[in-house]
C-alpha cells in the first residue's frame, strides 16, 4: 500500500520542498488579472471607415501548357517543346468597400506585364518563340470576414475578373542564343 506523506510518495527531501514552496509563493504573490485587464487592439477603429484604399505590386510567374502528340515528334526533327517560367511585372491599386460586419466588397484594377516563351529543341539547333503583352485586369471581389479576435481575423475572398489584353509583341524564329530561357 502506497503511503499518503508527500515526503514517501515522490521520494522529495527537505530542500526540494523549499524550492517548491518558494516558487509556490513567489508567483502567488504576483498581480495576475487575465480576465479583467483590457488589452489594447492594433488599429482598433479601423472597422469604422467605410472606405480602404491601397496599392499592390506583384511579380507572377507565366508559361505556356505545352501539350502535344507524340507523331509530331516522330515525324519531324523536333527532339523537345518546352515553355521556360519567365518572371513578370504586376502593378495597381486596391480598393476595399464596407457593407455590413461579416461581408466586404473589393476590387483591385492592375496593369500586368507578361512574357510567355517558347523553346523548340531541333537537330539544327534551338528556335523560340516569345510573346510580350499587357493586361489590364480588373477583378471584383467578395470578402467575407471572422469575428475579430484581439488582433486576429480570419477571412475569405472569392469572386471574377476581367481581363482584356492589349499591346501584343511576339517574336518568331529566335536563335536559342537570343531568347533567354531562364
């Protein structure tokens, strides 16, 4: 049967307890209010405005999906049809629209510069193919937004964007040597 003495059931001695009992005392001592102390928010009228204004510079990633059959590789000297990542430019402005706790309306008109390539791998070298264009896009959004916890929200968007293409530039019969491919 196992004894009731503090001492016996944890095997503790004489300084072990005062440790204890010191620190014990030490943090009952302290002014602790966790449930009534007021914890200031960041930014905490930011709600209040109906209107939110702000910009936005991007750099997306663009290729082509290169899909073909594999006859056209049997039946011409091509060995490979692949489209390089290219690096690009977006840039606008946002604008977000209170209408009620729960539910925000957003739109973000951009300008987007887009490069988009494309590499042959033949048996008398390297073609390409590169494409040079400009978006404008302008996307209309719904966000939905949590209950604000402290400093914390949690939120949802969701909608559609138009886009219109303009200010087309493609090049053919590139020499591998002038299409960068990185």
């Amino acid at each position: 049967m196992r004894s009731t003495y503090l001492w016996n059931l944890f095997h503790l001695y004489r300084p072990e307890i005062g440790g204890i009992l010191f620190l014990a005392a030490l943090f009952s001592s302290a002014d602790i209010r966790a449930q009534a102390a007021y914890t200031r928010k960041h930014q905490e009228y930011y709600d209040d405005k109906p209107v939110h204004y702000g910009f936005l510079i991007g750099m997306p990633v663009t290729r082509y999906s290169v899909r073909y059959d594999d006859a056209i590789m049997l039946a011409d000297s091509i060995h490979r049809i692949y489209s390089p990542n290219a690096a690009n430019i977006r840039m606008g402005f946002s604008i977000n629209g209170y209408l009620n706790d729960r539910f925000d309306i957003r739109t973000t008109p951009s300008v987007s510069l887009y490069t988009r390539k494309l590499v042959y791998e033949l048996n008398s070298g390297d073609r390409g193919l590169k494409r040079e264009s400009t978006w404008i896009e302008l996307p209309f959004l719904l966000k939905y937004k949590s209950q604000r916890r402290v400093n914390t929200r949690m939120y949802l968007v969701a909608g559609f964007t138009f886009g219109l293409e303009t200010n087309i530039k493609q090049k053919r019969n590139l020499n591998f040597e002038q299409l960068d491919t990185r």
